[in-house]
C-alpha cells in the first residue's frame, strides 16, 4: 500500500455518498448537516484543500505498517467547523483505501465497518465532553485507519510489539519476551457495553482466529494492555465479582511502572466524560463514581498500569 504516497487521487464524498460514508462510520446524526454543509468550504479554499490532500496522502501511505509515526497537527481556531471536521473529512477521504487493503488480506466487511465505526464513537466523546462536534483524539484513528488495529468483539487490538517493562516483567516468570516481539495490544472502549468476562472470553476467541488468518506472518503470543482499568486500587472499592476486577485478573502487572504513571484525569474522563472535572465535584450514582472520586478526595491518585499476559 506504500504505492498510494504518490500519484493517489484523493476524493471526498459529496451528498448522498457523503451521508452514506457517514452513516457507515456511526456518525452521530447531530453532525451530519454541519458536516455536509462544511465540505464545499473545505474544498474551496485552496490551501486548506492542499493540506487536506496532502494529509490524506500521508495517511494512505502508511496503511498496513505498524507503529510509524504520523503527525496530525491541530487547525487554528480561525478555521472555524472546517478545522473542527478537517481530520474527520481526512478520515473519510482515506476509508476507500482501508477498505481495499481489507479486502487484500480477506477481512470480513463486517469486522471492517465496526473497526472503522469507532470514529463515530469519538465524535460522541467530543460531544459529550465539549458540547460541541469535533474531533477530540486527532491521532487515535489513524490506527483504525491504516490497519493497525481491529474491534473484535467487545475489545480491540492493535498489532502492536511488546514494551520493554513487559519484557521484563514476564522474563520475571520465566518467558523469553524480546522487546520488539509482536504483541496484540488490548483496548477497551467506552459506550460498548459492560466488560464482562464472556464478552472479553469471546473478543479474545475471535482475537485467535482472525490475526493467524489475515496476518499469518506476525505471531502474536502476548496482550498486553496499559489502562487506569488495571490499577489495583480498585479493589479497595469494588467487588470481587465486579467486572473490572475479573478483568484485572487476567494480566501480569508491571511493578516497575506504580510509581511513574500517576494519571486522575484517564479514570475521570472514561467514568465521568471531562477529564478536567474537579474531584469535588464528581458524581457518587455508581460504585465505580463513588469510588473514583471517594478516592480522589481523600487526596490519592490514581495510575495508569501496563500489564500483559499470553494468549
């Protein structure tokens, strides 16, 4: 797919194709007239037109490699609704080319459409968050987007490599883990559901078949995850039988990360939507509420950990 870096023709739908594009993407439908009418500004302008295709072209390119970095520099707030939208009218733009690489390597169009629905689940963050539309992670569907990563089932995975705190961690139980080694990295996202244990057995079921099926060359026998999700923590509140402490139990956690990655603002924002809420001010509806803030309160802190384990 390098190929596509030069010569690509870069389009962006119009219309009843732009809605369609849309639509596929679960674009929340609040943004849909915005979007439409936005467009012929975009195309209008010829500097933002060039930047618009040179980024298309720049995404496109790295469509089926793993881990190169992309810069997605944010527009000015005087760009006005075409820079709120200028990353979503890219992604659009560059979703033909995704789904022809898709198709190269078999990948049902069903597992394509939720993969690449996950824009929309972000333009309804932004919303949330914001109150307005818009793109909040301008980087995070980049991975979708060039075949990096794949919702299957209640969680996705990005083929990733192992970090080397992992490689450590697990050298510590006797496993030879090179840092570099393949590894399916686990996400989970919001706005999908409990995590429930079946639901996640089932996500890694279909994990098994579908990376040696597509992806026969990269053996992947390690997840690893890095999520305030896995801090231990939350077993001073919750249940033993809550989902998120089952979910827990699944990994190995790497001791040597507790102390370097205090972050509140990643369990507010996933609990609460605004990672700038004020710790006096959150809810205490749910027990995961209370004891996010009950926590925060009582003046501690909250980590984002990394834990692995093999599949």
């Amino acid at each position: 797919m390098a190929d596509f870096a030069t010569g690509v023709e870069v389009a962006l739908p119009a219309d009843d194709d732009l809605v369609a594009a849309l639509l596929d993407l679960a674009v929340p439908h609040e943004d849909f007239n915005e979007l439409v009418a936005t467009r012929a500004g975009l195309l209008a302008d010829p500097e933002l037109r060039a930047l618009f295709e040179q980024a298309v072209r720049a995404l496109v390119a790295g469509i089926g490699t793993v881990e190169q970095h992309l810069e997605v520099p944010p527009l000015p707030a005087a760009s006005g609704p075409v820079g709120r939208w200028f990353h979503v009218y890219v992604f659009i733009a560059a979703r033909p080319f995704v789904l022809a690489y898709h198709r190269s390597l078999g990948i049902p169009a069903d597992v394509s459409r939720r993969t690449l629905a996950d824009l929309g689940r972000h333009l309804a963050v932004h919303r949330r968050r914001r109150g307005t539309g818009g793109l909040l992670a301008l980087h995070w569907p980049k991975l979708h987007f060039r075949g990096e990563l794949y919702q299957l089932g209640r969680l996705q995975f990005q083929r990733s490599s192992v970090l080397e705190r992992a490689a450590t961690s697990a050298a510590e139980q006797g496993l030879a883990y090179r840092p570099q080694d393949p590894a399916l990295a686990l996400h989970i996202p919001d706005f999908h559901g409990p995590l429930t244990p079946a639901a996640c057995d089932e996500s890694l079921r279909l994990a098994g078949e579908f990376f040696p099926r597509h992806f026969p060359t990269e053996r992947y026998r390690l997840a690893v995850c890095g999520s305030w999700l896995l801090d231990p923590q939350l077993g001073e509140y919750l249940p033993e039988h809550s989902n998120i402490i089952r979910f827990q139990r699944r990994f190995h956690l790497d001791t040597e990360s507790s102390e370097r990655t205090c972050d509140d603002t990643a369990a507010i924002g996933f609990v609460f939507g605004d990672p700038d809420l004020p710790a006096e001010s959150l809810p205490r509806d749910t027990t995961l509420q209370r004891a996010i803030g009950d926590h925060l309160r009582a003046g501690r802190h909250w980590h984002v950990r990394t834990g692995w384990f093999e599949l």
